[in-house]
C-alpha cells in the first residue's frame, strides 16, 4: 500500500520561499501546490511564477548528483566513483590536515555564491580552521550597500513600499520584474496601478522601466554623475528637508559646495540623461513625501564607482528625509534570535589569522581593520554585523594564489552552492586555478562546470529536502522559513551536515553540538523564544517595524540616541571615509576608456527569467522558453553592425570572446547587453566541453583585476566594461 501524505513546506527557487503544501508518495514529492495557510503566499505571484511546479522534476532529475563521487581519471576527465559517505570525509579531513601542516590553514579558500543555502556553518567551519579565505561574491552583491549604509546612517537600512504610504518610488540599477518576480514586483506594479510616480534609472527599458513615469537611461558605469546631479539640483532649488538637514545631518556645508558644479548640462554630457529628465527627477523625488530609493546590482557592479554612487544615494535619502520613515525606510535592527556573527564564532577568529588576510589590509573597508573600525560605530547602538561575509577574501587574489603561491600558497578549495566558473570574473584564470589545485571539493546538485573539475563531488540536499531558515545575515530582526518535506533523496545530505562532519574529524569536537541542521536552526532560533515546529506552521518570525529611532531619548545619556556614526547624526560628509583617507564625499572615478578598437559599453548579467545565474538550464520547459543566450542592443546599434533580431554575433573584450543572439530592445545605444550564467548541461561533462562552458559564457569577458578594483571594498566590473562585437556569418 502506498503511503500517502501531506507536508507544509517551502519553495526555494528564489529568495522569497513561497509557502507550498507537498503531496508524498513513499518519501517521494510527486506534486506541489501553494498553500494560503503560511507565509509568505500570494496567489497572484505563484499563479506567474514558472518555477515551483518544477520542485518534482528538480528533486529527482536525472542529473542530479545523489552520490558522493570521487575522481578516478585525470581532472576533468569526467571519470568517476561512486564511495561512501564516511570514505569522502574521511579521505577529505585526511588531506585537509597534511595541506594545512604543510602551508598553513590559509592554504584552504571556500566559494560561496547567491543565496541558496545557509552560510554560516561553512563560516564557522573556517573560523574554526583558521583561514581568513572564504570568498564569494560579497565585493558585488551585497556588501556595497551594506557597509556603505552602516557607515553613513550607523546601520543598513530596510528600505519599504507600500501603496498607501509611500508617494514616490526612485530604482536605481533594480529590475525586480524579472528578478524579483514576487512581492516586490508585485507592490511595484500596484503602485504604478495607484498612479503614484516611478522614476527608473537604468541603460535598458526593462519591464520595470515600462511602468515608470520617468525612466532615466544612464550610460552604464556613469551613476554617481547622476546621482550628484539629482543632489545639485535639490539643493539649489531648495527642494531638501531643512529641519531634517539641520537637525540629523552632518556636513552639508560642504556637500552643497560639493555638488555646486554637477550642473544638469553637465551630467548630461557624462551620463546621456537629458538635462531636463535630470530637473524634472529631482523635482519629483523631492517633491513627494514619504520617497523611498531602491538600488540593485546595476550599481553594486561599477568598480570604484560603486562606492560613490551608494553614498550619493545615501546622502539622497537624506537630504529628502526619507531615514526611518514608514513608507521609505527603517534602520532594522539586531535578530532576537542568535545573529549570524555569533554562528560564525567570529569573535574566536585568532589575530593573526585575520592577519593573514589575502589582501594584506589593503582594502580598506571590507578587511579586518575596516570591519572593527565600523563595528565601533555600530556597538553605538549595541549591534554588530555579520563579519566573515564583509571581509571576504578577494576573488582574484585567490586564483593568483593559487597560480603563483603568493602572498602564500592556497592549495585547494571546496566549493558550496556556486559555479566560480560561471559566476565569478574571468573564465579562464578560474579554470587555470581550478585546474593547478591539490584538492577541489564541491557540494552540489548537479554536476556543473565547476563540479566537473572537482575531485570530490558531494550530493546536497536542495528544496524540500532540507529545512530552511532565512534571515538578512543578522542584520535585521526577521527570520522565515520551514521544515523539509522528505527525507533527502539516494545519498543526499544538507550542506551543514558535511561541514559539522569536516569540523569533527579535524578535532572541532565542542563546536558542533548540535547533530543535525534542524537542531542547528532550532537552537539559533530558541533565544527569541519561539520553538521549531511553531516556526514552520507560520512560516515567519518577526517584530514589527520602529521608526523616528534616532529622536527616542537614550535613558542613560538623557539625549536623543541618534545615529551610530562618529557625529552621532547621517553623515553626509563622511568622518569615517575621512579618516580611511578616502573621499569624504561621493566623487565620481575615471571610466574605463572608450577605445576605437572596443568603442561599446557591456553590461554583464542582467537578471531574466526563468533561470537563476547558472541555474534551471536543465529543465528542457525552461530552455524551451528561453533557449538562447541573448545580447541585446537598440536598433540603432544592432543596424550599425549589420545585425537583426536572431541574428548570432561574437562579443568580445580585452579578455575574450563568447557567442550571442542579437535581440533589439529599448536602451541606450552603443550598450549591449549579455545573459549571464549559460552553459549547456546536455553536452558533454568532460574536458574539453565542460558542458558548453566556453560557448556563451559572460564571464569569460569579464575581469576582477585587484588593482583596478575598487580600494575600499574590492569591488570589480561587470557593468560599463568595454567591447566590441561582430556578426558570425
Ligand atoms: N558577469 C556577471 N557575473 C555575476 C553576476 C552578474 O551580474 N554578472 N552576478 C553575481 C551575483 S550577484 C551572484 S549572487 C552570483 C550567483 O552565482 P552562483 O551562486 O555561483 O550561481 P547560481 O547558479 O545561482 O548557483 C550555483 C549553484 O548552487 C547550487 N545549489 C543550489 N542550492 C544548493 C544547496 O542547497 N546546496 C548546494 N551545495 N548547492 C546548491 C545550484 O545547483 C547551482 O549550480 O553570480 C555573480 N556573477
Ligand atoms: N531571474 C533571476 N532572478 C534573480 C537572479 C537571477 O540570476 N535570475 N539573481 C538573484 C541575485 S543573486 C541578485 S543579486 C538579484 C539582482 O537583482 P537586480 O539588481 O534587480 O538585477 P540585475 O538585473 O542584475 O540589475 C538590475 C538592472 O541594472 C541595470 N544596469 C546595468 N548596468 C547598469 C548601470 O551601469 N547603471 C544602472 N543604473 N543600471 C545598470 C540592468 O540593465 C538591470 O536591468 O536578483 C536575484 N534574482
Ligand atoms: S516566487 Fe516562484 S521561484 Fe520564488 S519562491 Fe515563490 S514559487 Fe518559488
Ligand atoms: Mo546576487
């Protein structure tokens, strides 16, 4: 007889964890449906979304990874053999140990990608190890807007939507109709359905910009031009909150003379909006009370232009009061459930461990330095921020360690939940690195690019089959999430699961008390007061939203508690750059040149449904869909090349070259625009195809040069980098 049920659980193909009720036949999910009991569901969003009804197929796809598998022939041979559990961990710590008693511990870096699984057992894990080396993609997703907030308003901000409220809607570089094709979306559009003003600033007229009231195409890398451009007209005009400015702001003095000469004619000239779009934006966003300011990765990806324009747009928040205010923003605040921080065991992390960094401290915002000279900002107010993600190592100094042994040798790597050779700048270093390794282990659900090169390939347990607790990194009071609806199919395990095993084999036996991921996530929720199980039959913990915060009077001091920074009020002017000897206001950096041999400008990665980054391109619907790597570009630029819709064309950078299919769309010309994250997983698994990485890959165009980063966080460029293309006949 089979055995038949029904279990709560959550959808995990993007960030917002639909709520979904699983129908199970002998420990077997054979169909999903949304459920209205828990959050978050909105029937709307799942009625659009394509990926849910896939979870079935996902979780016992044909190619999936369901065993731990070990190389047999030469790396990327694609030869492979089935072992147990207990041999991978075993042989694994084995060669982890002799690694670290030969070069150090710094001799292991890890690669983390978007966020698909929990972070902070592999964080703990290398705290606990001693290497300063996890790297991700922190330096440009993320991180920016993190550390830049924390450091001008004292802790990063929440930014809101609400139809009723807010009466003025500005995204910077964020599509949310394509990468976020849930709430957000959702509220945008009802937004726009309320007639309330939306201005856009982006080089392409994507779905969002299509509802806007004003869409401002920037030429790709030129945002803090603008953005000192909206400043320079509020501030002349007179269009800022004066009580806010006077009372909750330090240094406008000096940002007024700052701005004086970001003229809309000149901003024209720099940025391609027009001078009067530029007037009648920040008439707008002034204008309209309370105003909120969205930002997405279009800014997060400028190199060192990164910083300026966060901290413009910070100042612009500012400047219209629009800090703490229901409908535009809130200040969150510390979890009542363990922060990430104290997961990662941070506060054990030995000196010279963090000594040890890869950078040798010469970032000066995302390093160790930097993390403990904003957490003195911070603990102001008593809160701390997650560490290891701040100051995560540097991508491109760990592929040259690897390469060339310095600053110190780093010999081998284990990969969670990311594909660097698809996602991380500069195909063919990675591959190199990847190839000149001792050991590569990686935890997947699929065999990809990079799992192809590996000499261990572990099976992860994905959606449904593990629980799931999200929750900001720490920095804000909210978790949401639910239990796993089966038991992980053939010989999957959670990721914790591997690193809590690691840990214990290399004598990290007190660190993980807790045996599996569930008692892991019980425990670090138990602290706010709420059990396991009352979790998942709601879905969410959280408390509501504060506001006004910085005018609550502190009892101790008998003064209003302001803002955790050095002046104790948003700093406009900041004293914290001041004293990194960096720009205390935003400044604009050099672009990269336009050259006759690569005369266009490259956007990188642009979000598109129905993948995710590298993901989903084994689902044959999805590829129906959308089965070609696009690039687009106006109609004005595709005619200068003798190119229509279809047509397929060679784009190439310094770097080199991949293939793409032309499509016309609306944007700024002489701007083309790549999908990132394609590869082929039908092809073949072995070298030399690697399952069609070298085809259509953006990011063998692409570069995250250290030294032409940007100096503070590391940031590289995936937006405004230079190109040329060709048509392939
Ligand atoms: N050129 C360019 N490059 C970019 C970007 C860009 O805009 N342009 N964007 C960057 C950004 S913002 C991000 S976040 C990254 C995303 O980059 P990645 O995170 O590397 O890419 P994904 O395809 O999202 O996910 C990688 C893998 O995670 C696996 N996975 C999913 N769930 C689990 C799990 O629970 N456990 C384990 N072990 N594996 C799992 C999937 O099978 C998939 O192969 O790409 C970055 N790279
Ligand atoms: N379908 C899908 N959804 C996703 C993902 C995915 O891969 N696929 N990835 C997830 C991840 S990891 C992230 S971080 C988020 C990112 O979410 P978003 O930030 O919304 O995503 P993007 O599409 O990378 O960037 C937004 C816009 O920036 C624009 N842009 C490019 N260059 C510039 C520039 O120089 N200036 C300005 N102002 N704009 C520019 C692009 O044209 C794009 O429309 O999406 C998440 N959701
Ligand atoms: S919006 Fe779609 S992909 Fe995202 S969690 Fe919900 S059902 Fe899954
Ligand atoms: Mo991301």
């Amino acid at each position: 007889m089979s055995n038949q049920k029904s279990i709560a659980a959550n959808c995990r193909f993007c960030g917002y964890q639909c709520a979904l009720q699983a129908e199970i036949v002998n420990g077997k999910v054979i169909k999903v449906r949304p459920d209205a009991s828990r959050f978050p569901y909105d029937d709307s969003i799942q009625a659009r979304c394509r990926r849910w009804r896939r979870v079935p197929e996902v979780l016992d796809h044909p190619q999936r990874i369901n065993y731990p598998l070990k190389r047999v022939g030469e790396r990327g041979s694609g030869k492979w053999q089935r072992i147990s559990w207990e041999q991978a961990l075993d042989e694994i710590a084995d060669r982890l140990q002799a690694l670290k008693q030969t070069y150090g511990p710094e001799t292991l870096a890890t690669s983390i990608g978007g966020p698909h699984t929990t972070f902070w057992p592999l964080h703990r894990f290398m705290t606990l190890f001693g290497s300063p080396n996890n790297m991700g993609i922190g330096q440009i997703c993320w991180n920016p807007g993190i550390l830049v907030n924390a450091m001008t308003y004292g802790w990063p901000i929440d930014m809101e939507l609400h139809p009723d409220l807010t009466e003025c809607a500005l995204l910077w570089g964020v599509n949310p109709a394509e990468s976020d094709n849930s709430l957000f979306w959702h509220t945008i559009q009802e937004f726009s359905r309320r007639g309330k003003p939306i201005i856009v600033v982006d080089p392409r007229k994507t779905a969002t910009a299509k509802l806007a009231t004003l869409w401002l195409p920037v030429r790709p890398g030129t945002d803090p031009v603008l953005a000192l451009g909206l400043l320079h007209v509020i501030i002349r005009e007179k269009l800022y909150n004066l009580n806010f400015v006077d009372l909750w702001c330090h240094g406008f003095a000096e940002l007024e003379k700052h701005v004086a000469s970001y003229s809309p004619s000149y901003v024209e000239a720099v940025t391609g909006v027009k001078a009067e779009d530029v007037i009648k934006a920040a008439r707008l966003f002034a204008g309209k009370f309370p105003a909120t300011l969205y930002s997405g990765r279009g800014i997060d990806q400028l190199g060192p232009n990164t910083v300026p324009t966060h901290r413009a747009l910070a100042i612009l928040r500012a400047v219209t009061g629009n800090v703490d205010v229901p409908g535009a923003s809130h200040i969150s605040e510390m979890p009542d459930f363990i922060p990430e921080i104290d997961l990662e065991l941070s506060a054990q992390f030995p000196e010279h461990s963090r000594r040890n960094n890869i950078a040798r401290n010469r970032l000066l915002l995302q390093s160790y330095s930097g993390y403990e000279r904003l957490k003195s900002l911070t603990m102001k107010h008593n809160k701390r921020l997650p560490m290891r993600y701040l100051t995560s190592a540097h991508p491109n100094l760990i592929w040259r360690a690897m390469l060339n042994g310095e600053p110190y040798p780093v010999r081998s790597m284990i990969v969670m939940a990311s594909d660097p050779l698809l996602t991380q700048a500069d195909t063919h270093l990675i591959y190199q690195a990847l190839k000149s390794l001792d050991l590569l282990v990686v935890l997947e659900l699929f065999k990809t690019p990079t799992a192809m090169l590996a000499d261990y390939i572990l099976p992860a347990a994905g959606v449904m089959e593990r629980p799931l607790m999200e929750t900001k990194a720490g920095t804000a009071n909210i978790a949401y999430g639910g239990d796993q609806a089966v038991e992980p199919y053939y010989e999957r395990r959670p990721d914790y699961y591997f690193w809590r095993e690691i840990g214990l084999r290399l004598g990290q036996t007190k660190e993980w008390p807790w045996k599996t991921y569930r008692e892991a996530l019980q425990a670090s929720l138990s602290p706010a007061g709420v059990g396991w199980e009352d979790f998942c039959k709601t879905g969410l913990y959280c408390a509501s939203n504060q506001y006004f915060k910085y005018q609550e009077i502190n009892p101790q001091s008998g003064q209003a508690s302001g803002f955790a920074t050095a002046s104790g009020k948003i700093e406009l002017y900041s004293n914290f750059l001041e004293q990194l000897n960096a720009d205390a206001l935003p400044t604009p950096k050099a672009l990269p040149e336009v050259s006759p041999s690569y005369p266009l400008k490259l956007i990188t990665g642009a979000r598109f449904h129905p993948y995710y980054a590298s993901s989903y391109h084994q689902l044959q619907e999805f590829r129906r869909l959308h089965p070609h790597p696009w690039a687009e570009m106006s109609s004005a630029t595709a005619a200068k090349f003798g190119l229509e819709d279809g047509s397929r064309l060679w784009v190439e950078t310094k770097k080199g070259k991949a293939r793409f299919v032309a499509k016309i769309s609306e944007m700024c010309d002489d701007v083309i625009s790549v999908e990132y994250g394609w590869w082929y997983p039908e092809m073949e698994a072995a070298e030399p195809s690697l399952g069609g990485l070298w085809l259509s890959n953006a990011n063998i165009l692409t570069s995250a040069e250290f030294e032409s980063s940007d100096p503070l966080i590391g940031t590289w460029i995936y937006n405004g980098l230079s190109c040329r293309i060709e048509k392939i006949q």
